[in-house]
C-alpha cells in the first residue's frame, strides 16, 4: 500500500462543468502522474510532477490542467468537461528517485460526463 | 515516441493451461514493469526487469526481458482461475531526463475459466 487516496471515487457531471480530482499521497514521492484508462488503449499519461510546482505535459494533456501546490496533493481539472473525457482516472506515485519508473497506483475515479 | 505493442488482446483458456503474453517495442527501454489489474481497481506492480536477458519468476509466473531491452513476456504456467484480470507491461525510457514516466501496453484481458 503506497499511501495513495483519490477523490471522489465515482463522478457523474454535465458537459461545460469544470470538475477538479484530487489524488493525495502520504508518502512524500516527488514524482506523481495522472493517467486515463479507456478500453484497448491501456494507460495513457495526460500530466505529470516532478516537484511541488513542477508538472509537465503527457501524451493527452489536451482539455486537461494540474496542480500541485504541496508535495503530497496533485490535482487534474478538466476546465469544460466534454462527453470524450469520460473514462477512468489513476494517480499514481514514483517510489524511490524515479529512475526504474516503478509506480505505485490510486484506486481510481470513474468519471461520466453526460 | 516509443510504443509498447503488447499481445494477444484477449486470452480465455481454461483452468491448468499455460500461457505466454508479450510486449514488444522497436525503443529501448532502461526497464519494464509488469501490472495487474483487477475490475474497480488500480493496477499492481508485479516485477521489474532491469536487465537484458533477464528472467524472473513469481510462483507460477516468468517474466522476461529480452536481450536488447526492447521487448518483453510472461508465461504462466498451469493457469487458475484466481490469475483472470488484466495484464500490462510498461516500459521506462532509456537516457535522458524521463522523469520515471512510464509508457503502457494495451493490456492483455486473461480469462481463466474453472
């Protein structure tokens, strides 16, 4: 157990909401990652941190932003969520420096956006 | 961009056959992970390779890297029903600053039936 908690579990929201997940570690891992989950495409990476303050871009960043103003709370907000951001959202952590990418995942949000 | 080709998509066998999954990619990756996951939950790290050529063994499962680190497999021997889930094989990029960021296969969905 990598002390990794997200919220909420489960959130059904209308099209042009903003909605905001937070995923909160307790570990003090610098490195934390969002990804999505959607059927045949595996894991895909939409924002990353490497520092408080220090996030970058992944592969499908578009429509999405992130926060991470303390070590231990990432957040992923989808400004004006679109019914092609429904899907199921992980955090996950980097144990150690990061450099063997062992990660460490969160239970998960469902998201559905109506 | 470095891709992870993972295979089969779907395998259904029944209870004490051996199976073989594989990952392959034209990258070299520094490392790559293998997860499962289960339904409504996040997936869980079962092994690293670090090394090419490297074998390892987990019980009923053998995890390998090939030898110029650019592909991956995992055998299970004598299937259970208890082993059905997802499976994913992740690659950690080689040189550079990766920021321990991980690139995911597909996903292979195991059935095993009693």
């Amino acid at each position: 157990d990598a002390g990794i908690t997200q919220s909420p579990r489960h959130k059904v929201t209308e099209t042009g909401t903003p909605v905001t997940l937070r995923c909160h570690q307790t570990e003090n891992h610098r490195y934390m990652y969002w990804y999505r989950q959607d059927p045949g495409h595996g894991l895909r990476l939409i924002h990353y941190s490497y520092g408080v303050k220090d996030t970058d871009k992944g592969e499908v960043s578009d429509g999405y932003s992130v926060s991470r103003s303390k070590t231990e709370d990432f957040l992923l907000t989808l400004e004006s969520a679109t019914s092609s951001q429904t899907s199921v959202y992980f955090c996950a952590i980097s144990v150690g420096t990061g450099e063997w990418g062992e990660q460490y995942f969160g239970p998960g949000t469902r998201l559905t956006v109506t | 961009t470095q891709l992870l080709e993972q295979s089969p998509q779907f395998l259904s066998i029944q209870e004490g056959e051996n199976l073989t999954v594989y990952c392959n990619s034209s990258s070299v990756f520094s490392s790559l992970q293998w997860y499962r996951q289960e339904p409504g939950e996040g997936p869980v790290l079962l092994v690293t390779v670090v090394t090419g050529g490297e074998v390892k063994k987990l019980k009923r499962l053998t995890f390998q890297f090939g030898d110029a680190r650019k592909d991956s497999s995992l055998h299970i021997t004598a299937a259970q029903p208890g082993d059905t889930g997802l499976y994913l094989c992740a690659g950690a990029g080689a040189g550079g600053t990766s920021y321990g960021k991980l690139t995911f296969g597909q996903g292979t969905i195991l059935t095993v039936h009693p």
